[in-house]
C-alpha cells in the first residue's frame, strides 16, 4: 500500500489577536513610563520643596502670609453673612452643578452620536465644526 501522511501545521493567529496582543503590550509599556514619571516628578518636587522648607526668610515670610490669610478669611466669612451675598454663593453652586449635569449629558450624548454615526464631527448651529474627543485612562480597580 501506498503511505499517506499528514502533515499538521499550526494555526496562524489571526490578526485581531496579534494586533491586541501588541496594543496591550504597548499599553503595559506606556503605562509603567507613566508611573515611572510620576515617581521622578514627586522626587524633584520634593527637592524643590524641600529648598524653600529649609530658607529661614522664606519661612519667616510664610508665616506671614499664613496670618495674613487668616485675616483675609475672616473678612471673607464676615461678607458672607450678608444675606445678599450668600444667596448668590448659592446661585453660584447650583450653577455650576447644573453645568455639571449639562456637560455630564452632552459627554453621553456625543459618545451615543458616535457609535451610531461613526462620525467624529458635529457641526454647531452656528455653523462650526467640533471634534468628538474621548480620553480614556487607566485606573486601579478595586478587588
């Protein structure tokens, strides 16, 4: 009889694996120089610190200041009782957390507009075009 034989060869990985494989490798990468630049930065911070911690006439100025801002802050609190002013704090609050929501809203809306368009434009309706932009970062997950 004639011998047949196979020969079985290894399946290539397909492209999607290789390309995510690569990408998570170069994010590993990238994320560690990140990490690596923050220790560095806080070592020289606090050598720069460390500089204006050890000057007597910085010191003494410090202290100071650090009165001054104490009379300055019971100025500030003394204004703050009048009726008037705390109710446009108030204003203020309640503005900025509905720009909060406003913007919140506008983020969830431009990312849906996104994954059902493919479109990373919108033009205003005063005629301009702005540009979708997303910034992704890594955090610590929590166990």
């Amino acid at each position: 009889m004639g011998g047949y034989f196979c020969i079985v060869l290894p399946m290539a990985e397909p492209q999607n694996d290789i390309t995510s494989l690569a990408l998570e490798g170069k994010i590993k990468r990238a994320h560690t120089l990140v990490e690596e630049a923050k220790e560095k930065l806080k070592e020289q911070r606090d050598m720069f610190r460390g500089a204006f911690e050890n000057d007597s006439v910085y010191q003494d100025h410090q202290t100071k200041h650090e009165e001054a801002r104490r009379v300055l802050l019971a100025t500030k609190k003394q204004i703050l009782k009048d009726p008037a002013v705390a109710s446009i704090e108030e204003k203020i609050k309640d503005l900025r957390l509905s720009l909060r929501q406003l913007q919140d809203s506008l983020s969830e809306d431009l990312q849906e507009y996104q994954n059902l368009t493919g479109e990373k434009v919108i033009e205003t309706d005063e005629g301009r075009l702005m540009e979708i932009v997303s910034k992704a970062r890594l955090i610590r997950r929590t166990a």
